[in-house]
C-alpha cells in the first residue's frame, strides 16, 4: 500500500487491519482494470487481421471485477 515509500509505511503500519485490506482489495482491482483493459485493447486490435480459423474469443473478465 505504501510502494517504496518509507514514510508512507510507517504510517500504512497504524491503519487498523480492515482499513489496510479494504485498500489492499481497490488496489487489486485497479491493476486488474489496467490489465483487463490491455488485454482487451490487444485483442480487438489483432483479430481483425487473424486467419479467420485462428481467431479466438475476447479475454474474459477477471473474477475481482464481476459484481456479486
């Protein structure tokens, strides 16, 4: 939660448990956005170009990010 911020993780060490993995958690699925977004962009950029029996199905939605 901190990166390699010093500072930052002493103060990151007082937060009560549930505070930290409840930030834990939004970290977790901003990256999963981040990379659910290039896999998606990655995907629809190439299968337009692709033989048409290799071309395949668009990445699926990581579990972090799907309601409920």
């Amino acid at each position: 939660m901190a990166g390699w911020d010093y500072d930052q993780a002493r103060r990151v060490a007082r937060w009560p448990l549930r505070e930290l993995l409840l930030a834990f958690l939004e970290h977790m699925r901003d990256r999963a956005v981040e990379a659910y977004r290039w896999d998606v962009l990655t995907w629809a950029v190439l299968e337009p170009h692709r033989k048409e029996e290799s071309r395949g199905k668009p990445p699926k939605v990581p579990d972090i990010l799907k309601k409920g």
